[in-house]
C-alpha cells in the first residue's frame, strides 16, 4: 500500500561553481594555462587582455581589500554587469600577469633523433634491396636507450606480414651484426651483457681490455652480484687486476641511445610558487605567468543591455537575451573562480613555508619538521581535501632547487629523547651514514639499525630496508667495491 510521510535529510551539496573551483586548485600551472585557452574558446563572453580606456573611458577607483570578499552563488545577478557605478571594471578582470616580467618560454631544440642519426650511418653500410630495408625496420625497433628488446622470431613474422619482407632469424642475425657497428658503441644490443660487450671490443686490446671481455661474457652473474672473491678464485688473479678491470667496465655507458640524440624534447618543470629569502625573512610569490588578464566581453554586455531594453521580444531575441545571460554569469564566475583558486594556494603555501620556516632559510633537510595535511587544513581552516589539491603535482622554487611541494608532507617518529621527528630528517641520516661507509664493507641493514640507534633513532631493521629502498640505494652486497 502506497503511504506518504514527511522525513527530514540534512545534506551538502557543492554548487556547480565550487566543483569549477576545486578542480582549477587541483591543476598545476600548464594544465591551468590550457584549461583557460579552453575556456576563451568555449565562452565567447571571457576576453583575455585588457580593456582600453581610450575605448571606454570610465572614472577608476582605488583598489580596496574588502572589495576581494568571496561572491556567493545566491548573490549573482545579471544587472551586475550592467551597472557600473555598482561594479567597476576592475572587479570583472584577473589580472595575473605584469608587462615587468620576463619572457620565461624555453625554446625546443630542433636537432637530430637518435633514429635519424642510425639512419644516416645505414647508407654507409653498402646495404642493398631487402637487407636495406630489413636494417632500417630493426632501427625502428631500437628503443631509447640503444636496445633491441624484441625476439628477432618476432620481427620476422612482423616483417612478412606488415612490409611483405620474408627473410629468415638467421639473416636479421646478419644485418643486426652491422647495426652494431654504428655509433654510439653498444647500439643494437638485446641486453646489458651484450651491450657491455660491444663497448669493450671497440676499445684498444690490452690485457686489462681482455680481462674485462672475459668477465662480462663468462662471468657477468658474478659480477652483476659483486662476487669479488669468487671472480678472483675463477680467473685465478689478485685484487689489483680485478679493479683494473672492473673499473674499465664501470666507465661503460648501460644506455648508449642517451648519447646518440641532439633533438631530445626539453622537460622542464614550471614553479607554482617561489620563495626568496629577502634579509633574513621569507618571501613567497604566485607564479601568474601563465593565467592572462581575463575580462567579462564589454560586447555582451552592451548586448544584452540593448535586448533588455527592447520593448517587444520575439521568440529568438528571448533566447538571445537567455544565451547572453548564461555566458556573461560564466564568464564572471570563471573569472572569480581564478581569484579564489589564487588566494586558496597563497594562503595554503603561505602556512606550509611558515611551519617549515628553519628549513627554508638554512636548506638543511635535517630541519624538516613532522607535518600532515591535517596539520595545514587546521592552521587555514580548511578542509584536508583541499590543501591535497594545492600540494598535488605542484612545485616550489627555493634558493635550494625546486621541489614538489608534497615531499615537504612527513609522518613523525619519537626520538630517544620523546621528541617528534620527520621521517625526512631520519632518511637525511641514513643517506649520510650510507655515503660515509667503508664501501670495501658496506654496513648492513642491522648495523645501520645500531648506527642509528646510537645517534638517538632507535629504529627497526625492516624499517631502515623501507626508508633505504624509498631512497633507491641497494644492499650492502651491491654497494660492495674494491
């Protein structure tokens, strides 16, 4: 049976402008640069630049903090944008960019590929007919580090079926031979072993040379784990030949197509934000390079004033007035939505750099203090969610390099003393104590467990294998030398 009853829900919903806003907070600099091309291009009611006033000459009024308050949804109305003397221009503009700063774009250089450059040297193979096209599909197939990562059974089948080349392993064996007499040395290789190998045939012959050619083609399980004694007992030599040898091997490149190319993309990563210290304080800054001047389009405006004021409107002239009403409160909104984006990350990094005061102005990791989100969300009131998005995929100019704003983030340990400390500062220590080690006896997991505990950080071994794995340095066995 079908009853009505009255129930109360007490719900939070986010209006459609503030999911604009989070997810503009969340982009990083270029993304936030291509997201507002997008939006110039979807809203012909946002202009980029700014209005002239020889164009519309209106009286300025001196700019006031109170004025930057944060514009509810149920405050937009459209005469907004109709009444000037309510609002000036200034307030339907985001002027993010000064004619003072510099020019920052880095050209992309235009030089050779590492395939282009294999190319060339194949005409100098005396290479005819099928075995010329045959080595030119095994240069496609070399990745960018020099290699040859596919089973040449795979290539033939790929030859037969996308070119209609039929040829056999043992003739790619042939032409994959000559490949690996380009330059640079190690080119065409299938593994590190073969790699090494073609490098070192390229090099003078002495006896040092044939050392370490025996080493890497006979012995390379043993000396990719560093088994020093048992080379030594094998090859029936002392530890002076071995070093020499193993230092031949060590100045071997394990990538040779890093080497070969000239036209390379340039990556870089553009600061978010930059902090300077100025006599002794902290400075930080907004990088706005990449979010142009922004302005509501004065045409709609004057438009939609002209079919408001019309007396009699037609059915299209109500969609017009309709149309112009939606662009110009999404225009105003986007504008806004910048605004706020820019206040959110200057007060979020603004916290972070003040509660990592000691370690901006000294750099010295070991001042990093334990901080969470939490620890931020609660200093700015606001919620966690949002100081992830400020430090998500965003970075950080210091006097000591730039760094993603997240690796400031730390869980914290208590120290012999019962004093909070950063896992940063715990892993700075361990690094140091690796870098200091007598690598002919590289301190185990457990004797840098002691180490550790005897300066104040009691920790467990499995521990200091996590922190020495998130730090990429491998065990003492492989941090083994002569």
């Amino acid at each position: 049976m079908l009853k009505q009853q009255l129930s109360q829900k007490l719900l939070q919903k986010l209006s459609p402008q503030q999911i604009q806003l989070m997810k503009l907070i969340q982009l990083p600099t270029l993304a936030l640069e291509q997201k507002i091309k997008e939006e110039l291009e979807a809203n012909p009611a946002l202009d980029e630049g700014a209005e002239t006033q020889e164009e519309y000459a209106e009286p300025q009024e001196e700019y006031r903090e109170e004025d930057s308050q944060t514009i509810e949804a149920e405050d937009i109305n459209v005469d907004e944008y109709l009444s000037d003397d309510e609002v000036p221009d200034y307030r339907l503009r985001a002027n993010n960019y000064s004619t003072d700063d510099e020019d920052a774009r880095v050209p992309v250089s235009g030089g050779t590929t590492f395939s282009e450059l294999l190319l060339d040297q194949i005409s100098m193979l005396n290479l005819e007919g099928q075995d010329r096209e045959v080595a030119e599909y095994l240069v496609g197939n070399i990745d960018d580090d020099g290699y040859i990562r596919r089973e040449l059974s795979a290539v033939v089948d790929d030859l037969a079926f996308t070119q209609n080349i039929f040829t056999e392993e043992e003739k790619l064996e042939e032409v994959l031979e000559k490949i690996q007499t380009l330059d640079p040395p190690g080119v065409g290789a299938r593994d590190l072993q073969e790699c090494l190998l073609l490098q070192l045939k390229r090099k003078k012959n002495s006896a040092t040379i044939r050392l370490a050619c025996v080493i890497v083609e006979k012995h390379f399980d043993e000396f990719a784990k560093k088994h020093y004694r048992k080379l030594m007992e094998k090859l029936e030599i002392d530890e002076v030949y071995l070093k020499e040898a193993i230092e031949e091997i060590s100045h071997l490149n394990p990538k040779p197509g890093n080497s070969g190319s000239t036209g390379r993309a340039v990556q870089q990563v553009i600061p978010d934000f930059t902090i300077s210290i100025n006599e002794g304080e902290l400075e930080l800054s907004l990088n706005g390079r990449n979010a142009p001047e922004l302005n509501v389009s004065r045409e709609y405006k004057d438009m939609l004033e002209t079919y408001k004021s019309t007396q009699e409107k037609n059915k299209a002239q109500k969609e017009a007035v309709l149309f112009v009403k939606q662009k110009l409160d999404s225009a105003k909104w986007f504008i806004e939505a910048i605004r706020q984006r820019q206040q959110t990350l200057l007060v979020t990094m603004s916290s972070i750099m003040n509660f990592q005061k000691e370690y901006f102005l000294t750099g010295d990791q070991r001042k990093l203090r334990p901080m969470i989100l939490k620890d931020i969300a609660d200093e700015i009131g606001m919620d966690i969610s949002t100081v992830s998005r400020v430090a998500s995929n965003k970075y950080v100019s210091t006097p000591y390099g730039t760094f993603l704003i997240k690796e400031f983030f730390s869980e914290s340990m208590k120290n012999e003393a019962g004093e909070d400390v950063s896992t940063k500062e715990i892993k700075k220590i361990l690094e140091d104590s690796i870098a200091e080690e007598n690598k002919r006896k590289p301190l185990t997991d457990e004797a840098l467990a002691r180490l550790l505990k005897e300066k104040g950080y009691p920790i467990a071994r499995r521990t200091i294998a996590k922190y020495r794995e998130q730090l990429d340095i491998p065990v003492a066995r492989l941090r083994k030398e002569l």
